[in-house]
C-alpha cells in the first residue's frame, strides 16, 4: 500500500505540464538522480518536495500498472508542436 497522500509530477520534458498523483497511488522510478530540495513534517505527515531525472517512472501494481514516462510523440509536440502538425498534415495523403 502506497503512503502517497497526494502529490504533482512536473514534467519538465514536457514543457512543466502537471500530473496530479491520486491518494494512495503507487509510484516507483526503475533509475533516480537528483536531490529533496524540501522536508518537513506538517500535521502528522512528510511532504517532500524533490527535483531530479528518472526513467522507468511507473505507477499501480500488478494488471494495473502503466507508465509515466513521456513518449515519444508527447516529447516531439511539446518540443516541436507546429513543425509536427504541418509535418503531419504535409505526410497526409490527398
């Protein structure tokens, strides 16, 4: 049982975007470099704020688990998003 109360994943590949963690929500990193630039107690728990690399980052457990990570093609529209749409629409054929 995961003891995330709650939480926000910035994905900085991403252009910042957020993504909420749900309570209890189960999250595990294959690979972790960085640092806890917070740490305190607040009302019986541990909020932690952290800022670093991670590959693998997957959530759930068992038939539920999925990823996190960013793919591909969410990297190439955040990075390149109008040279990817006319790039598409030019591929698409008549």
């Amino acid at each position: 049982m995961s003891t995330i109360l709650s939480g926000t994943l910035f994905l900085e590949s991403l252009d910042g975007e957020k993504r909420q963690l749900r309570p209890g929500e189960e999250l595990e990193f294959w690979e972790s470099s960085g640092e806890i630039r917070m740490l305190r107690l607040e009302d019986n728990q541990i909020a932690v704020r952290y800022h670093g690399r991670v590959r693998g980052m997957t959530t759930g457990s068992g038939e539920g688990l999925h990823s996190l990570m960013p793919t591909y093609l969410e990297w190439m529209r955040a990075r390149h998003g109008l040279s990817l749409f006319w790039g598409a629409t030019l591929y698409l054929p008549a």
